[in-house]
C-alpha cells in the first residue's frame, strides 16, 4: 500500500503544541508511504496568532514619579526649575511564552534631550536609548525564565539634572511544569473529591478541586490530569474545562454503552483552582480523574520533546524481560541515562500501549520509589490494544515503575516522548480549546473520511518558530477496518509541499491510537513540530476513518 496526502488549511485543521506525544503501535509498520495528491497549505500566522491571544498591563503617565537628581542648592532658583515637566507611561503586553512588548511613550518639551533607561526586572541588565522631546517607542524582551517581573523605566534630563520614573509589573503567558505523586482527585463511585458518591447527571458537570488541593499551590494555570468514564449506558463524551470559563465546543474523551475509557487532558485551571468535567451523553456517568502534575507562571521544569522512541516492548524484551506482565506483577524500567532523558529530569512523557491482555484490567504507571497509587493509567478489556498518553515522575533512581491491575498477563508497550527538566526550555501556553478539524464535518472538511493509507499535512507554526510541541486530542471514529492512528513531524518544509518537490514522509515508527472497526478512540497527543513545523496525521489501516482533532494548547521556549 502507499501513502496518499491531503494537506489541510489553517483553517480547517488542527494546530498544535510542540512535542509529540508518542506513538507506539503493537501492530507491524506500514508499508512505507508513497507519492500522492496535495492542496497548497497557506500560512497560519493570523489563526495561531488569534489562538495564542496575549496578555496586557499598563501604568499610565500620571504615575510618573520623580527619580535621583544631582545635588543643587536648597531652594535656589536654579533647584526650582529643576524640577521635572516630562513623564513616561507603559504598556505592556505578552508575545510568546517568554516574551514582552514594552510601549513607552514619553511626553517631554519640543527639543527636550532625554535619556532613557530600561530595567527589565531580570539579570538581563539594561537596555537604553536616546530621545529629543516627546517619544512613543516599543522595545522587545525575552525573559530566560518564566515568571512575574518588574519593569522599571527611568528618565534623565542631562541638562537639568533630572530624572523621573515609571513601574509596570507583568506576568509572562508561558507556565512551567511540576509533577505531582499520580493521586486520585475525584472518583464519583465511592464521593473521593465530589459531595457525595453518585453518577454525574446527563449535561451535568462534575468539580474537580487543584489549586489549594494538598501541596498544588493556588493559582496554578493548568493540570495534568487521566480522566477516566466509567459505568456508561449510552454514548457520549467527557469535556473537561476550566471553571468560571465558556464550555468549548471540543470534546477530550468519547464513550460508548458499557465502555471504561481513559484520557490525558492538560486542561486550565479556573480562577478558583477549579475544572470541570462535563458529561456529554444523556444518561448519568461515573468520573475519575487522577493528577500527574500541574503547571504555574514560576520557574519549574521546561519541556523537551524528542523524536518518539520505543523503550519498552515485553513481546520482544525490549528494556523488560521478554513475556507479558503477569497479573498484580509491576516492573521498573529505567529513564534516566537511557541516551535520550538527561540526569536532573522530573517527569516523562509517554505513549503507553497495552496489547494482547488475557482479560479485563487496568495499568498504572507511577515513579520509582513509591507506592502503587489507586490511580491508573488504561482500563483495558480482554484482548483488546489500547494506547494512552502518560507523564509520570521520574523516581531519585532514575527510574519508573509500570503494574498490570488485571489478574492475568499482558504485554506492555511504551515510547518515550519527551521530558520535563529545570533546564528544558519550552514552556507551556494553554489555549481556550477549539476544533480545528472534523472530517465528518463538510463545512469544515470537504475531502470526506481520511481514506486508507493516506495521511493529512499540517502546517501549524509559520508564525512562531520557537514552537516546539503542540497539545491536541485527537480522536478516530468510524474506522471500518483494524488499525492505528500516527502523527508525526513532517520532514518536508512548506516550500517543498507549495513547490511540487516534497518528498513521501517515511513509515510511522509507532502509533497514536489503536482501532477496531466501529469503536470510537481519543488520545492526547503533545505534538512535535520537527524542524519545519509541518505535522502529519497517518490512517494506518486499509479502509477509511474519520478523524477529529482539537486544540489545546504549545510549548513555546522563548
């Protein structure tokens, strides 16, 4: 079989956070892909741009304060005149996870020689320049940390000795990430975080208390949380949402009559330390939802992504013993100095996959070092493959542990994604969710189901290279045939795509999701942008399927 491409509009398809939340697939690659047909993908600049928003904060003129004069003669005529005729007033605004736009607009006498001084608030030192009477100038900074700063903005007359000021506080857009021991936040089956033990209602929503909870301090920006549904009698789906917010229209999990389903969702925290967890299906439904780490505008730990890397596979030996993981059996396999995560690194990122399970179970992936938490990972039934993403702590020995809930043996697959370290650079930047593509949909897709063997080009960051990763939920349903889900960095540039010379992507190394005919899948997928900013969607099965993807939110490192 080879590979045919479509290649998706900015407006039509789903942009992305940078880093690619790994794919493992427990089938065998496809046959590598072949040349196929394309449209010209124009540029997303306005669409991320509009995405990403930004932030603002000002401090007007009349908050001039005068500054450090040199010494004259108490109550001179000469000290008199001295005193200051100018001000300055600021703003301020966000334009990347480390970066801010200072406005400094200086109203002064005509011919006034001014100085002008910039203190960014960091070690960064200072940045000055030269203005003859009233000025309006923008000056760009890129913090080397995430976090709240101080910008101070003097003023001196050479002349008459002196000087005047003005403040303006800001935050920067980007987070940093902490983990967390994997607890259980909410569990509606026995009342753990919720009033009391009951379903959740049809187009009722279910509270999950973060910020303040435990040690996560207030004010957090975002969490990591695995949602599972459980206890379903008809479909729906799960959105999960930042309290005090607009419920968006994107979905993070779907479910089907009698099916437990689990997902990852970095999803924002409300102003009160609250998300919600909306149950989109008309009958009542039990939620679960367990924390790995959350996320806050202070410095933590960055984000790395790396190319997808398969560490562990129990049905060749791979990093394990070869042979499934035997019922309540738990194994460690080692993170830290493997050649891809550095010494120094809190968490992994993953794509863990089960496959081949002798009957019904649950996986929980946890760090070295600690007890099993009652949380876990996948819920998984007997002989199905399913996939989920994870981040997890890192153990002090460099290590995590895996354990099969289930009372018989399954094999265990898991990629190596990416990483979190206080080195890493990449910061978080989440967005109010939006679907960006939904091939059931024709006002927005007008190619139909995603054919067999064919894959879709995005390209998601033309405006921000320093995008290093995308957050998306990507979702297959319909499928009329067995297979899985791939996404993966595009090696080809845009120009090559708009000039006809692109070459075919090669086979997809693992998989995103696994599917069976008729079933619904998600998965959380923290997409790389590779080196082009180009990112592929591969239907790795013979028949078609439709594809949903939604957006998130990006790792950004400057």
């Amino acid at each position: 079989m080879s590979h045919r491409r479509l290649v998706a509009s900015a407006t039509i398809l789903a942009a992305g956070i940078s880093l690619i939340p790994g794919l493992a697939h427990a089938a065998d690659p496809a046959p590598a892909p072949g040349k196929g047909h394309g449209l010209a993908a124009p540029d997303v600049e306005q669409d991320l741009a509009e995405a990403r928003g930004s932030t603002s904060f000002a401090s007007p003129a009349d908050r001039t304060e005068p500054a450090a004069r040199k010494a004259k003669a108490a109550g001179s005529a000469q000290a008199q005149a001295a005193d200051p005729d100018y001000k300055v007033g600021l703003k301020a605004e966000t334009t990347s996870a480390h970066g801010i736009a200072l406005t400094s607009e200086v109203t002064a006498g005509s011919n006034q020689s001014l100085d002008v001084v910039i203190d960014w608030g960091d070690q960064g030192g200072l940045e000055g320049y030269n203005t003859s009477g009233s000025d309006v100038r923008t000056t760009q900074h890129t913090y080397a940390e995430v976090g709240t700063f101080v910008i101070t903005v003097n003023v001196a007359d050479a002349v008459t000795g002196t000087s005047v000021k003005n403040t303006v506080t800001v935050t920067t857009d980007g987070s940093e990430f902490t983990p967390y021991n994997p607890t259980r936040l909410l569990d509606t089956r026995d009342g753990t975080g919720a009033p009391q033990a009951a379903k959740v209602a049809p187009y009722g929503s279910a509270r999950v208390k973060v910020g303040g909870y435990g040690k996560i301090p207030a004010g957090v920006t975002a969490v990591a949380l695995n949602v599972t549904v459980t206890n379903t009698r008809s479909g729906g789906h799960v959105t999960a949402f930042a309290s005090g917010t607009d419920r968006p229209t994107t979905s993070n999990l779907n479910y089907e009559p009698g099916q437990t389903v689990p997902n990852l969702v970095i999803v924002p925290v409300g102003p009160d330390g609250y998300v919600e967890l909306y149950n989109g299906g008309w009958e009542p439904v039990d939620l679960i939802a367990d924390i790995t780490g959350y996320f806050t505008r202070s410095a933590a730990s960055g984000y790395t992504a790396i190319d997808p890397t398969r560490h562990v596979d129990t049905r060749t030996g791979l990093g394990a013993r070869k042979g499934q993981l035997a019922g309540y059996g738990t194994f460690s396999a080692t993170i830290v100095g493997a050649g891809y995560v550095p010494t120094g690194a809190t968490a992994v990122a993953l794509n863990v996959t089960v496959t081949n399970p002798k009957d019904a179970g649950h996986l929980t992936v946890y760090p070295s070092g600690k007890a099993a938490p009652t949380a876990s990972n996948l819920n998984f039934s007997g002989g199905q493959t399913i996939a989920n993403s994870v981040i997890v702590p890192i153990g002090a020995d460099g290590k995590i542990k895996i354990r099969n809930g289930s009372w018989k043996g399954t094999d265990v697959i898991i990629d190596v994604v990416g990483y979190y370290s206080p080195t890493s650079q990449a910061a978080y930047v989440p967005f109010q969710p939006f679907r960006r593509i939904d091939t059931r949909d024709p006002n927005s897709w007008k190619y139909g189901p995603l054919q067999g063997r064919w894959y879709i080009y995005m390209k998601l960051s033309t405006a921000y290279p320093s995008v290093k990763a995308f957050v998306m939920n990507t979702t297959v349903t319909n499928p009329k045939d067995t297979g899985f889900l791939a996404v993966a960095p595009d090696p080809n540039s845009k120009e090559a795509y708009d000039g006809g010379w692109a070459s075919a992507p090669g086979s997809p190394r693992s998989s995103t999701l696994n599917f069976t005919p008729g079933k619904t899948v998600p998965n959380l997928v923290q997409a790389s942008t590779g080196n082009y900013g180009i990112v592929d969607v591969f239907n790795e099965s013979d028949r078609n399927i439709d594809v949903v993807v939604d957006v998130f939110g990006l790792y950004d490192d400057f």
